[in-house]
C-alpha cells in the first residue's frame, strides 16, 4: 500500500475514533487500534522517544500485572486486565494528528457525542426507543422507568445506556464545544453552541451531581493557567445556578433527598477499598481483579445499592489494583502531564493543550467520587489526553514528540 492510500485510511481511522469514543464503546476500541497502527504505519512516530510520562504509565501498567501474578482472585475480568490496553492512546494523542487539520474532527467529535447525548435527552422527555435490546442485548431496568410515564426513562443514558459514561464523556464533549464556540471558525460557532446546548441538557439529565462540578473545575484550571482568574467567580455562578435549577424538578429532589445515604453508601466502598489495598500493599491485587475480591465482603443485607465493580475513588481504584508502585507511576504521569499543559498554556494559547487540560482536570475531580477509568470511553479519552501531554511544541508551534524528561 502506498504513502498516499495509507494516510487516506489513516484520515479515516481517526475519524472514526473521533466519532466513535462519544457513541459506543466496541467500536472505539476498535477505532483506537486501528489508530494506533495507521499512526506508527504512517511514520507518524518516526522520531518519538518516550519520556517520564510513559515511565510512569509502564510502571502503573506492570505493577498491576505483577499483582496478578502476586493475588490469587476467584476471577480476574478480562476487560479489567485487558484495560491497560488503552494507553495506545498515548502514542495516538501525540501523533496522530500531524499534519491534519483539527476541524473536521471536531466536527465528528462533536456530532458523536452530539447524537448520544440527543437520544438521552428523548429518552426522558419522549419516550425511550426499543435499542437497548437490540444494541446492548438486554432489556432496560424497570427502576429507571419514569413510573407516571413507563415509556419514559427518569434519567438519560444516552447510547451507552448507562448515564455514568453518558455524564462523564459528555463533560468532555461540553468542555469541546464550547472551546469550538469560543476560539473555533466563525462559520462553527452558531453550531458548536447548540452542540453545546443539547450536550449540556443531556448531562444534567443523568442528574449525576459532580459533573457540572467537575466541569467547573476542569474550567477553573484552565482559566487558572491561562492567568484568568477575574473569570472564576462567574464560572461558580453559573453552574451553581444550573444545578439550583434542577434541583427543583421531582427527580433532583429525589437526588438530594437521598444524598446523606448515598455519602454512607459511598463512604462503605472508600474504606473497603482502603482494607483491599492495605493487604496488598506494594502491587496491588492486579488488574481486572478487584471486583472479585470485593463481591465476597458486601454486607448480606442492606446498602443493596452498593456496587462491587470498584471502590467508586479513581486513587483509591489505583492503589487497590496496582499498588503504591502503581500509583507512584499513574500519579507521576498524571501530574507531569498536568504540568506540562500549564506551562505550554501559560506560554501561548493552543485549543489542543487546552481540551487536553479540560479533560484531565474534570476527569480528575470527577475521580473524587467514581473510578472514571473504569469505562473504555473514558479511559480512551483520558489517555489520549495524556498523548496531548507527551506531545512538543517547537517555537513555531509545530508539534515534536517529547525527546527528553523535563517539561518545555
């Protein structure tokens, strides 16, 4: 295959990737692979040399496998320990985008997300369409039907059919928008601000309550790094009043009537996570292998809402399967990373670096109260930001691959 019909196909895979990380998750992985491969196919990373951010990132990912290797676990999910996989994303959010004009991809960023987030919104203002069966191979959940209305969902979920990645790709997703709206073509603003519009409806109505906070968050360190700070107050204002709003509608009240069982509930899963890494120390209990230890020691009756699937705390998720090692290399990285985006953001504006901070800051605050790793969209957005990080800028603002430790 010639030069030219490999960066045709390479053109295509990451559109797809582009589109497909706000829709399904099957068919985003498949897209980053073939991203990976396009990109390393192309020469794209002629040149790339890895640097203390990909350090740290092995480190996480071998600590973890040492830890099954350490932890005898009744079961190891295949999708938990295949889940460092994603780091391809490294690589990808470096170099994929040399030499590409970045909007067209915003555009099918923006239309992927922009679709889901419209069926989550039809799901609970019209009725919820019969896909879930079809699509996700199992019929919804009677306790997310709206009891007045049963065709009606009470909370969107969005083609993902579940309002957790729904919220918090969709936090990201709002974060692209408006940064098209603002700093975008003057021909994309009308469209990127009702992009916005139906992404920020539809994130409300997974009434999940910290993600317009860690939205706000991923703005204030933005604004924080570009040396914007008269515009903070505003930003607070805003979603403050955004989520007073929906506090008033039946289902918010419900939220906030249950808020003090939902901090015990939430409280129960830090400290069972906390004992699971306390008797694994070093290396953790492996990837894939937490939920299989923790089933075993929910309590029999009561908290019949409490989930096994993580301890619902991105550290603590961290630390429980890979260990203080582990998360000495996952948290190096991430702050690395973070570091560099700032310096580079408070030295010149690039709407790239910029998604890439919104990303990780309001992934890391939402991290506070939910493993956001835990699923693949999430994940290939989280690493593709980190790619951004690994990433160089030269003085003319041309991108170079990260050639040595320090930060620029």
């Amino acid at each position: 295959m010639g030069l030219a019909r490999l960066e045709q196909v390479h053109r295509v895979a990451v559109g797809a990737l582009a589109l497909l990380v706000g829709l399904m998750e099957g068919p985003a992985q498949v897209a980053l692979a073939l991203t990976a491969v396009t990109t390393l196919a192309t020469g794209r990373l002629r040149g790339y040399r890895p640097g203390v951010i990909e350090l740290g990132v092995l480190v996480w990912v071998l600590a973890g496998y040492a830890g099954l290797l350490d932890t005898v676990a009744p079961h190891v999910s295949s999708a938990g320990a295949l889940a460092p996989l994603h780091v391809l994303a490294v690589p990808v959010g470096a170099r994929a985008l040399r030499g590409l004009r970045l909007r067209p991809y915003v555009i099918l960023a923006l239309v992927g997300i922009g679709v889901n987030a419209a069926y989550g919104i039809l799901q609970v203002l019209v009725g919820d369409l019969p896909l879930e069966e079809a699509i996700a191979r199992r019929a919804p959940l009677e306790s997310l039907r709206d009891p007045e209305a049963p065709h009606r969902m009470i909370m969107a979920r969005g083609l993902f059919y579940n309002r957790l990645k729904l919220a918090h790709v969709g936090v990201v997703g709002l974060a692209l928008a408006v940064l098209a709206a603002l700093h975008g073509d003057k021909r994309d603003r009308w469209w990127a601000w009702l992009a916005a519009a139906v992404i920020g409806v539809a994130v409300l109505l997974t009434f999940r309550r910290a993600a317009p906070l860690a939205l706000m968050v991923g703005f204030g360190a933005l604004l924080l790094v570009r040396g914007k700070l008269r515009a903070l107050p505003a930003l607070v204002v805003a979603v403050g009043l955004l989520v007073a709003g929906l506090s008033f509608t039946g289902i918010g009240q419900r939220r906030a009537e249950s808020f003090s069982h939902d901090v015990e509930s939430r409280l129960w899963l830090f400290s069972l996570g906390l004992e699971i890494w306390r008797e694994h120390p070093l290396v953790g209990v492996g990837h894939g292998a937490y939920e299989s230890i923790a089933e075993p020691r929910l309590p029999p009756n009561g908290h019949n809402d409490l989930q096994a699937t993580s301890p619902h705390n991105q550290a603590l998720h961290v630390l429980a399967e890979t260990g203080l090692l582990g998360a000495l290399g996952f948290f190096f990285a991430l702050g690395w990373g973070l570091w560099r985006l700032g310096r580079r953001l408070h030295e010149s504006w690039d709407p790239v670096d910029a998604l890439a901070v919104l990303a990780l800051a309001t992934l890391s605050a939402l991290g506070a109260v939910h493993t956001v790793l835990y699923h693949p969209n999430v994940a290939i957005v989280w690493w593709l930001a980190m790619g951004v990080a690994v990433r160089r800028r030269s003085s003319g603002g041309a991108e170079r691959s990260e050639a040595t430790a320090g930060p620029s």
